[in-house]
C-alpha cells in the first residue's frame, strides 16, 4: 500500500518529500504491502538513515523516548490544526520510523500512519485497506502457528483462557447437558483443555454444545476447519459434542435466544473474551440485558485492560492512553520474542489496524470494527446492572498462577483492591494488562 492510495482534503497530501515516497522509504505507511506477505513476513532492514536495529534489545520507551515525545507533540498539533506543525513532525516521523527497527522506531511507524490518516481525514479507507490485505493473506495454518507461538511465549490469552475456563467447570458442575456461548475471536485455542477436564470427569460425560459467535471478519473464513478438528478432538476425548458457527461481526446486539438454539433443559455459559469491546458504546447495556435473557449459569469476560471510551471525544486524551497500552504491549512483545520472529511482527501488523481504528477513524460513520475498550472498574460498573460478580475459587486462582510460573519474570496475578472492583488482573511489570472476571444473574 503505497502513501499515494490516501487522498487528503487539504496541502498535507505533499507533505512528504519526493524522495520520501519510494515503496522502500514509506515503511511507516506501509504496514500491509503485498511484497512482505510474499517474503514470509521476513524482517528487512530499514533504509532510514537514523534507524538502528531491534537486536540492540532496548526497551520499548527506553532511553530518551523520543517516539513518544514527538508523537504525542503531533498529536497535540493536529488537535489545534497547527498544519506548518503538523506537517512538520509528520516529516520528521517518517525519517525516524521503520516497523523493522528498535521499539522507538516501531512506536513511530504504526502510530505514525493513524497520525497521517487523522490529519487527512483518510482513516476509514486506511482501515478498510488495512484489513482487506490481512483477509486475504489469513489461513488456518498462519493463523494456527501465530497463536501457539504467541500462547507459548507470554500468558496474554492463556491467562484468560484458565480463569474462564475454571469458572465455567465449577458453575456447570454436575449438569448432563452443557451449552457454552462463546463470542470471541480466539480460534477455539480456549476449549482443548476443557474437552480434556469433562472427559475425565467423576460422573457421567455431559453433553456439549459450543456455539461459536464470530466478531471479526478475518475469523470467518476459518472456522470451518476449525469446526471440523474441534469436532474430531471431541471424538478422541470421548465427549459428545456439536458444534455451531454463527457470524455477526459486529452487531451482538442482534443475537436472540433462538438464534443461539438455547434449549431450556441446557445448562448454558456465555464466554466473552475481547468480544465487549467490539460492540458500539452506546449498545453495550443492551447486550449485557440479551446475555441475561439466556439466563447463564455463568458469564465470563476477559478482556485488556484499557480505556479508549471516556476519551473517545478528546483526541489528544484518547491518543495518550493508546500510547500508554500499546508502549506496554510493544515491549511486551518485545521482551517475549527473539528481533527477527515472523509471529512477533504479524502481531504487530495487527496493532496497526486496530490504532488506525481507535484514532483516525469517526465514530459515526462506523464501517469497520469497534475498538472501544474500557477498563475492569467500567465493565464492572455495566455488568452490575444485570449481573452479580462470582469470585474466582482458590483452585482457579491457583492454576492460574501455575500458568504464570511457566513464562518469564514480569507476570503476575493481582486481586482486585476495591470494593467496585471484581475479578482478577493479570499484570506485566506491575501493570495491569488483562482483566477476567466470572458473573452470575
């Protein structure tokens, strides 16, 4: 994708250079160009004269954070339409930035594009663009490969997967008929452990049903496969099982009792992992009201922890949180993969739609998937409107902190502190990342 594809309103169409705009010199912009696909997503690199290589191992804001000095200074100056600023600093970023460099460098390059595309009004096509190139270069096999790797490296999604999963065996304990609601996007990774514990159960094997409900469009055109091992590991494990896949990207808000196949002599657990912040902000009391209308025996929600909702009308504000967590995941990442890791930089990619999304794109002319996430006192907040919080047991808090002592120094699991708080965090270098909770009606 070249920088020519965006079309500005306005004089910030030349605000590159002429010998910025070779395919090599806009690494910044181009997050998803078709020529890295073909290369196996190998990390080349970068032709800026400033950039240093990421094997020098420094820490993500390390040193003078000069990434995060300048972008949020362009931040502020495309707030105030300071356009000789803007222009400015937008130069000065594309000669600093390279998404094959240090983590600096990689701050600048993606933050870079969605500062581009907010000042030229461009950011829905740049999302559109964005997600269109990752649809048509997903397949299970990378899509397979890209989750093992990043589950076997850091407890980012595992963490979530062993406190949900515990929460949802001890709430359907001793039923026959088990019908859990997932609405995620994690691949059914989630599931496998739980076949394994109904499978070696004291009593009866119970029946399950799994409905998957996909919210991203770059999920769907998986799932059959995935279906069809789920189906064949149940049969290993001894478990009767059906499986059912429906599609409502981003509208949860149109899923009925019906719809699901939600019979009434079913025990049935909602699992909800980064699913809540897919849903508009205004339509989430009415999602958590459907959820009780199935009358669950328990609901399980995980998701990061961040808040890019209060400030969704303050850019400047939005900005410096965004900033905030994906510094954080950055080094995360950073931290967790060797420099040259294919997984570590499709991970990266991914960020990269998903903070075009947050800041350059308009909540009112939607087109493309909500990304509005809120922090666990939030959620907490709405869920209590329909919900009551279920402690998580010791035997589930203790193997999530079993899953931690497998990665390196840095994770831990913190209870929550305050009386409005429920639920568990998991925390990198005393950060709060991730948040996963367990309620019932």
């Amino acid at each position: 994708m070249d920088i020519t594809l965006f079309s500005p309103k306005d004089t910030l169409t030349h605000f590159f250079p002429s010998h910025l705009q070779s395919n090599d010199q806009v690494a910044a912009i181009d997050m998803q160009s078709n020529s890295s696909s073909n290369n196996n997503n190998q990390p080349q690199t970068s032709h800026t004269s400033t950039s240093r290589s990421s094997d020098s191992g420094e820490a993500c804001g390390g040193g003078n954070k000069w990434a995060s000095k300048l972008l949020s200074e362009c931040a502020r100056a495309i707030s105030e339409k300071d356009s000789s600023k803007i222009h400015h600093l937008l130069w000065m970023l594309n000669e600093l930035a390279s998404p094959y460099g240090d983590c600096d460098q990689k701050l600048a390059s993606y933050f870079l594009q969605a500062l581009f595309c907010k000042a030229t009004e461009s950011g829905q096509r740049c999302f559109k663009t964005l997600t269109t190139v990752a649809e048509k270069s997903h397949s299970f096999d990378s899509a397979r490969k890209l989750i093992l790797k990043f589950q076997e490296v850091s407890p980012w999604t595992t963490f979530g997967h062993v406190a949900s999963n515990g929460a949802i065996l001890e709430a359907l304990d001793g039923e026959s008929k088990l019908h859990i609601i997932d609405i995620s996007n994690t691949l059914c990774t989630q599931w496998p452990t739980l076949l394994e514990a109904l499978a070696t159960r004291n009593d009866e094997t119970p029946r399950l049903k799994l409905t998957v409900v996909v919210t991203a469009s770059i999920v769907r055109s998986v799932m059959k496969e995935i279906g069809q091992r789920m189906e064949k590991f149940a049969r290993l494990m001894g478990v009767p099982f059906e499986f059912k896949v429906i599609s409502v990207l981003n509208h949860v808000g149109e899923l009925t009792k019906e719809g699901l196949g939600v019979q009434e002599d079913e025990a049935v657990a909602i699992n909800c992992i980064g699913a809540l912040r897919r849903v508009e902000v205004d339509e989430r009391s009415s999602v958590i009201q459907l959820f009780r209308s199935l009358n669950p025996r328990v609901v399980t929600i995980v998701e990061e922890e961040a808040d890019f909702t209060s400030s969704r009308y303050d850019f400047v504000k939005c900005f410096e949180e965004c900033l905030r967590y994906y510094t954080l995941y950055f080094e995360m990442l950073e931290e967790s993969f060797v420099p040259t890791s294919n997984e570590r930089l499709m991970l990266e990619r991914e960020c990269s739609r998903n903070i075009v999304r947050v800041l350059a794109c308009d909540e009112e002319t939607g087109g493309g998937e909500c990304e509005r996430r809120e922090r666990g006192v939030q959620w907490s907040e709405r869920l209590r409107e329909a919900f009551s919080p279920v402690g998580f047991s010791d035997d589930v808090v203790d193997d999530v902190k079993a899953l931690l002592k497998r990665y390196k120094a840095g994770w831990a699991l913190v209870l929550p502190q305050g009386d409005h708080e429920s639920g568990v965090y998991l925390t990198w270098k005393e950060e709060p990342v991730v948040w996963a909770c367990a309620w019932k009606p």
